[in-house]
C-alpha cells in the first residue's frame, strides 16, 4: 500500500537522522572508544559511500538513498571522536583523503562502480564481523551501543519493504538484517555479563 510504504520511508528517514547519536553520546560521556572497532567502522562507511555513489550514478529516486548522507556524516564525526579519544585524531586526515579519492574514481569508468557495488556486499558485511570480531576479543560491550545497532537492523529491515525487486541489494539487505541483529545480540550479552560482574 502506499500509505504504509511512504510510513516506512518516513521512519527510517527519523531512524537513520539519530542512528548513531547512541553511539556518539556513549563515546563523549565515556571519553572513551573501547569496545568499538576503527577497522569496522573504516568498513561501513567505505560500503555507505560506494552504496550512495552507485544510487546516485545510476539516478535512483532520491528517497530511495535520501537517509546515506546523514549516516555517513554521523559516521565521520563518530570515527573523529574515536581517532580523538585514541590519540590518533591525526590519522582521520589520511581517512578523509583516501575516501575523497575513492568517492571520485568509483565514477571513472562503469564497470568500477558495478564491480565496486558488487563487493559493497561484502565490505559491509566484513564490517559487522570485524565489530563482532573486536566484542568477542575483547569480552566486552565498552561503549559499543546495542541501541546504534538495534537501530540499524530495523533500517535494514525497513528497507526490505522497499527494495524487493532489485534482488542484489534486497540480499545485502537480508545479510546487513542478520549481522546487525548478531551485533546487537552480542552487545546486550556482554553487558548483562559486565553488570552481573
């Protein structure tokens, strides 16, 4: 129905405007970024920025990926506060260049930018595992927030709503569902076993 489906874009469109807030507030209280993975967020924002690029390159409808630059503006700052509060605040420089040239050359050619979404699926993914990676080293939640990536599974989720006929994103989709879920699951066992310590 369109109702519902205009609903659907309406509330991921709010969801993804505050998605990783959680995550910011936790870091900035904590002034700390333990428990959070820089590989993994280096991941996910290089899978966002090739996703918006090939939205973009392809002239989909704006509403389709309206909610991809607010996510990879949040993502910047919270990669800037983790650098920061790691002492390695320097090193975002390096970051935002390497990913101001990739944003450009994605773009050079057609085949870059279909062979790029192509593995899009599994850089995201591969950032998922890095997180659930660094959580199980580590044995603990530290500022990782279950409500950033509760939020994100529901995106996901959302999203399946929307995008049932292009079949390659409606699986990165189904597969972005089920590692967001596994982090989040993993997140609230290692706190529930911090707070019972």
């Amino acid at each position: 129905a369109p109702g519902l489906l205009d609903l659907v874009h309406l509330t991921t469109w709010a969801v993804c405007a505050v998605i990783k807030l959680p995550q910011l507030v936790a870091v900035l209280r904590a002034r700390s970024a333990w428990g959070l993975s820089v590989g993994s967020l280096l991941l996910e924002l290089a899978g966002f920025l090739v996703f918006l690029r090939y939205q973009i390159y392809y002239d989909y409808p704006l509403e389709t990926y309206l909610e991809y630059p607010i996510i990879i503006a949040q993502d910047v700052i919270l990669l800037f506060c983790i650098m920061y509060f790691s002492g390695k605040a320097k090193r975002a420089l390096f970051y935002a260049a390497v990913f101001w040239v990739g944003w450009y050359m994605l773009t050079l050619h057609k085949w870059i930018i279909d062979v790029a979404m192509n593995l899009c699926t599994f850089v995201s993914a591969a950032s998922k595992l890095v997180q659930l990676q660094h959580l199980w080293q580590t044995k603990d939640s530290g500022q990782a927030s279950a409500l950033t990536w509760g939020m994100s599974a529901y995106t996901c989720a959302s999203k399946l709503q929307t995008t049932w006929c292009e079949v390659p994103i409606l699986i990165r989709f189904i597969i972005m569902l089920i590692l967001n879920i596994w982090v989040t699951a993993t997140i609230l066992h290692y706190s529930k076993i911090k707070k019972t310590d």
